[in-house]
C-alpha cells in the first residue's frame, strides 16, 4: 500500500472515529435522563443500564470504562452497549487497536441490530479498511433510520466524496438518491470538496420523480454559489441547459406554458393573501399569468432574473386589463439585480381590455451581469387591478 494512500485511510478513520464518539457521548447523555425515570422499577436490568449510561455519560477513565464494560456484561450478556463502551475504551490506546475493537463492534451489533453507534464505528472501520461500500451501506442505514445524525456524519461523508480513493463509492450512492443526498450534496457544494464539472454531471442525471423536489434545491444551491462567486454566465448555462430554455430566447418560459423551476432565473411569483399571481389557462390552449394587486401597497407581482450582455435590448409584454380598477399604478420594470439603477420602466395603465402589446427599450451597462425583470404594483388608492399577461419576448435591438 502507497504510503500517500495509508494516510489517507488512517485520516478518515481519525475523524469518523470522532463523530463516532460524539455520537456515543450523546445516546448517554439522552439514555441517563430517561433511564433515571425509569428507576422507580428497580428492576437489574434497568440498574444495570443507568450505570452503563451514567459511565458512558461521565468517565473519562479508559480502563474505568472497560471494567465497568466487563461487570456489565457479565450481569447481563446481551446488553450490546458493554462491547461498544469496551470499544470505547480502546479507541483511546496508542496505537488504536482496531482489529481488537472491530469484532466487539460486531458483537455489538448482533446483540442489538437498531444500535446505532456500532454501525457507526463499523463504517469508520471499513473506511479505514478501504471497504467504502461497506462503509457507506452502514452509514447509508443509520442515516435513513434516523436524521439525528445528519450534523454529525455530513462532514465525514464530504472527506469520503473529497479523496479519489472513496469518491467513486460516494458518487455511485449518491446516484441511488438515498435520503441523506441533499444534506452530503449541499455539504460538498459549500465546502468544495469536488470540482464543479463533477457536480453539474451529478445534477444533470435523470431524476425519479419522488426526489424532484430534493434535486432542485441541489441544484439552486449550486447556481447561487456560481452566482455567489461571480461566474454568472456558467451558472446561467447551467440553469438553461437543465430546464431546457430555447437557446435562442434570453427568457425562461416567456409563454408561462410550464410551472416555475427554482430560483433565481425562473418565473417568482407573488403568493400572499391580498397581492397575488396564478397561472391560468386561456380558452386557446394557451397559458396566461394573472396578476392581483390589493392597490394599497408596493409588491412585486412576478419577477424573473435574466443574464442579458451589455447593449440595446427590447421587452415586449403582451396582456390585457382583467377588468377591475385602472392598473395605472403597475409598472413594466427592468433594473440591475442588486443594485439601485434602473434601466427601463412602463405604466401597465396603457393595457386595453384585450389583448395589446406593450414596449420597452432599454440599455444595459457594462457592470451589470444580472437583471431584474419584474411587474410591480403601488399604491393605488385601495382600489384592486387586476391584469393577464400572455407573453414576454425579450430581443436584442
């Protein structure tokens, strides 16, 4: 074995066995509080298991730890936590004799299948071992059982996913969808353990449809940190080339003809009680965004972020006035994101009660990589407007 490699392992092994400890630390701590209520029957059983628990909880005395391990188990074989407080123990030898602690891990295990600090151990283990499959199938089970461990267990999954040696393991679980993926991806994305061409090759994979929802926050953490990080055209094409926007048109879904994807360049919507946006369908086939505005406050009704590139451009709105109070006080807006310089503003108080076409041109300057495309209502007297918009088209000019 290369010397770089059994580095490596040991390396995993070290911080794993330190979740593994966290992790025994707290069932004590959580298992002598409820053991202590449960003293009323003073059955030997119960004695035997508030001692071990209180041990567990208290002692930092190796040797202390393992005698008590021993008294316990003789009073009473089939408590399986005497072989993991005995393992314990020995994790704190030097060296660390793991081949001795694996077997009582195992033990452990067989006595009490639902124990989950065993299993935690044991996958340190066969991390150790450079069994990743082993390892993560265990891992895999104490994290879908029970999402207790999930803060403490992340952070070593992302040093299997970051090494070449355990990434392909991961990455081949992770493409099973296990519950725990969101967690372990958005881990990996915020401490960048694998480069982003491994990461937008995971998020392009098919999807089942029951992990849809889980995927797309992947994959709206992943845009944001591009976004985050200044590389606003990669994350755009990301995002385009996964929703399938028309290479040709700088809008996403200008027709409203699929619901909103994720943040940020999708469609958002207005969704409160008294100013609101709902996608209805039109008596053609065709789709329409219609638009509620209370008339007694600011809001924005719908908005969407476009990564247009510095020059002229045109927006063109299509839509009518739905009937209720002159939406004089909405207004056609374009505007850099993040930034108080707008580029383009129009009164939608010019809609008809069919359909017209309204008309906007506007400049964007160098600086500007992210804009804001949005209908926003204002004060209005307290009276409701209501408008359906049909389509947005946005071309250079």
């Amino acid at each position: 074995m290369e010397p770089e490699v059994s580095f490596l392992r040991k390396a995993f092994a070290v911080r794993i066995v330190a979740a593994v400890l966290f992790v025994v630390t707290m069932l004590a701590l959580i298992g002598a509080t409820l053991l202590r209520e449960a003293m009323a029957s003073q059955s030997p059983a119960v004695r035997s298991r508030l001692v071990l628990a209180k041990a567990l909880a208290t002692t930092k005395d190796p040797a202390l730890l393992e005698a008590q391990a021993r008294q316990l188990a003789l009073r009473d074989p089939l408590q399986a936590a005497a072989f993991v407080l005995v393992g314990v123990a020995r994790t704190q030898a030097k060296p660390t004799p793991f081949d001795q602690i694996h077997p009582l891990m195992e033990a452990a295990l067989q006595r009490q299948p639902s124990l989950d600090a065993p299993q935690i151990w044991l996958a340190a283990d066969y991390a150790r071992r450079g069994d990743f499959n082993r390892s993560l199938d265990l891992l895999d089970k104490v994290l879908t059982l029970s999402g207790d461990y999930t803060d403490a267990l992340m952070p070593v999954l992302a040093d299997l996913l970051k090494y070449p040696q355990s990434r392909a393991a991961v990455i081949a679980k992770l493409r099973q969808y296990p519950v725990w993926r969101t967690a372990l991806v958005t881990k990996a994305i915020e401490t960048k353990v694998i480069g982003d061409d491994l990461l937008i090759a995971l998020l392009a994979d098919p999807v089942p449809a029951v992990r849809r929802g889980s995927v797309d926050l992947e994959r709206m953490q992943f845009v944001g940190a591009m976004v985050s990080r200044g590389e606003v055209e990669r994350a755009h094409a990301f995002y385009r080339g996964y929703v399938g926007i028309d290479p040709r048109s700088p809008i996403y879904d200008g027709n409203f003809t699929a619901e909103p994807p994720f943040k940020p360049f999708g469609w958002i919507a207005a969704a409160s009680a008294e100013d609101y946006t709902e996608r209805v369908a039109r008596g053609n086939g065709g789709w329409a965004m219609r638009l509620h505005a209370s008339g007694d406050r600011s809001a924005t009704l719908i908005e969407q972020t476009l990564a247009l590139n510095p020059g002229r451009w045109t927006v063109e709105l299509t839509g009518r006035d739905a009937g209720l109070a002159k939406p004089a006080n909405n207004r056609l807006v374009l505007e850099c994101l993040n930034q108080d310089q707008p580029l383009g503003t129009y009164s939608l108080g010019h809609l008809r009660g069919d359909d017209s076409t309204l008309r906007v041109a506007f400049v964007v300057p160098q600086g500007c990589p992210l804009q804001r495309l949005a209908i926003k209502a204002g004060d209005n007297g307290g009276e409701a407007s209501e408008i359906e918009v049909t389509a947005f088209k946005v071309t250079a000019s």
